[in-house]
C-alpha cells in the first residue's frame, strides 16, 4: 500500500525558538514506522513546513496556496492507496477532492487526538465533514458519529506504542532519580476527582501532602519542557508516572503521555473515569477515584518500591500486548477496508454514523 502521512513532522523551517521540537513520540511520526515496518510505502508531508517555508515572512497563513500544489503534486506522483491527515489545517478539501481525481479510489482518513469537547477542536471534527471517508478520535463516543461524512463513519483509535521510541525499561532501574514524573505543556486545569486543578496548583498540593516524594515536574511551575532525549531520560528516571489529563471523564481519553508512561515502564496512576480498567487490571496500573485516593495510592507505591516495579512491568507487557503500534495501524486498516470493519480487538470496533 502507498500511504501519504500529512502532519506537521516539526520540520526545521526557522519557526524554531530554543529547540528543534522535534517529532518523537508523535502518532503520525508511529505511523509512519508501523507502515514501513509492515512493507507499506510510507511517504511524510509537513503541510505547516511548506506553508511556512514558501511565505517570504514565514507565516503559515501566506503560504497555504503553496502548500496545497505541493500536496497535490505529492498526490500525483505517488498516487496514493491511504492518506492520513493529522490536524493538517492547511491542506483544502477543494484539495482533497482533487486528490480523489488524480488518484481514483484514494481513502482519506483524519486522525484527531484532542478533548472532543472543546470549541475550537469541535470545529476541527466538523472540518473534513463530506470530504474525509473516515474520521479516528483518540475517544470512544459515538456521539462523533454526527461529524462523519455520509458514506463514511467515525472511530475509536488508541494511543499507540512504538519499538521504535518507547524503549525504555523504568522498571528495571533499581534506584531511579525520582519517584514520580508529572510532565505537562501548560497549567489550564485538569479534572481530580470533582477538582479542577492547574497542574502548579496539583504540585504544589502534592508537596505539601507527600513531602518525602522526589517529584520531576517539567514544564510544570517553572520548570522546563522536557522534549527530545531529556523526555527519554525524564521516563527512564522516576519509578512512576502520573497520566493527568486535560479531561478524565471522556470515554476511553486519556493523553498521549499514558502510551509513554505506559511503553516506557513506568507504574501509571490513572483516574478511574476515562475507563482503562477495561484494560488494566488493579496489578497493572494504579487507579484513582479522587484527590485522597490518588494521594493513597501513591503513598503505597512509595512505600513498597517492589510492588511498584512489579506493577509497572505488568503494565508494560499489557501495553506492549494491546497498542503496539503496528496493531494499531493494522486495526485502522481493517476498519477502513475490511467489510463490516474491524473486529476482534479489546476496545470498541464500531463505526459510529451520523
């Protein structure tokens, strides 16, 4: 199969500030090596690089025309089985129903990975409405049934874990730096139990209530960003890693960051509400309900560092059992071009319609 994966890639245009930014751990960048490693050609397109590059002043919006006949020059000499669109804003539909001419019998699928309930990501679902033959949402709602196409449907998609970029092993370090990793890239609240607490807030509370934790917090209270191979070393130094997502009470959503808490090795506190315990057990991954459970929890992993490890070896071998990358693609695969789509897998398969 010849797919087009259109993205954002980082690639270096010179919007870069401090660093490169680049794409590790991101599902475009896991699809991409799933395809390859599964025989697919895998070609990448970076729409906001060459929108970006093609602006004599560098602003995506002045180049998107540019960034357009580029991609429909991409679709053109590779003439496409797949394309997959990963928030690609600057590619058109008048684009993409261009590509359906110069490649008869093209399937255009558009990933979306963000909370489902905010306004400028519901106008995100609705983009491709008509235009896309399906629509795969790291949340399992079918309410997003009413942002698919006619002819075509909407999906559930896990986070992915890549051989590639999770390939750590956290449980196998006997005395690691820290006890616990809390990344974030920004302080807007998150859901505690019936809380909604700024992570600076969440560190703070959780300093005062555990004092003895060696907390890693980057990119949280001051502390920076940990990207590239410092997010590498953050996973593999600390025993443990909170997954606090923007929202805990959306069926099945949780942040990217649990695959990489998760596939790194870590044990992983999770709140309840989102539904992983369909997948994990209670030896596999630490469940909290509220503010004081979560707190219990992790008091008792400090304490019994064993059993901590334990559990995060547990957890990573049904991690690497469940969401490997290229079951994921495979399953994405099925769903699109299987009659009836997929079945067979641990999450839901269905194909919600409008």
């Amino acid at each position: 199969m010849r797919i087009l994966n259109v993205a954002d890639f980082n690639w270096m245009t010179g919007a870069e500030r401090h660093s490169a930014r680049l794409s590790l751990f991101d599902i475009c960048r896991k699809f991409t090596l799933a395809g390859t490693r599964a025989n697919h050609l895998v070609v990448e397109f970076s729409d906001r690089a060459v929108a970006r590059m093609s602006s004599p002043l560098r602003l995506r919006g002045l180049g998107r025309g540019w960034a357009n006949r580029r991609f429909l020059q991409c679709v053109d000499e590779l003439r496409p089985d797949l394309i997959l669109l990963h928030f690609a804003d600057q590619i058109s539909n008048s684009s993409l129903q261009e590509a359906r001419r110069l490649a008869p019998g093209v399937l255009i699928a558009e990933i979306n990975i963000d909370p489902i309930d905010t306004p400028k990501n519901q106008r995100r679902l609705s983009q491709r409405n008509g235009f896309a033959d399906a629509l795969f949402v790291s949340t399992a709602d079918p309410g997003l049934g009413r942002y698919a196409s006619a002819s075509g449907f909407a999906a559930f998609l896990p986070n992915p874990v890549d051989p590639s970029v999770e390939t750590g092993r956290a449980f196998e370090n006997e005395s690691p730096a820290y006890d616990l990793l809390f990344p974030a890239h920004d302080d807007r609240p998150r859901e505690i139990g019936v809380e909604k607490l700024p992570p600076s807030v969440a560190v703070g509370r959780l300093k005062l209530a555990v004092p003895s934790v060696r907390l890693n917090h980057p990119g949280i209270a001051g502390d920076p960003e940990a990207g590239g191979y410092r997010y590498f070393e953050a996973l593999q130094s600390a025993r443990i890693g909170w997954c606090l997502s923007r929202r805990s009470t959306l069926p099945l959503y949780a942040s990217d960051r649990m695959a990489h808490m998760f596939g790194w090795g870590q044990a992983v506190l999770l709140d309840r509400r989102s539904g992983f315990d369909r997948f994990y057990g209670a030896n596999e991954a630490a469940f909290y309900d509220d503010w004081d459970n979560l707190l219990f929890q992790l008091r008792w992993m400090l304490a019994d560092d064993q059993a901590a490890r334990a559990m995060a070896a547990s957890g990573w071998k049904r991690t690497w059992t469940l969401f490997e990358s290229s079951r994921i693609l495979a399953y994405v695969l099925a769903q699109l071009g299987q009659d009836g789509g997929a079945s067979g897998y641990e999450w839901p398969c269905d194909r919600w319609r409008a």
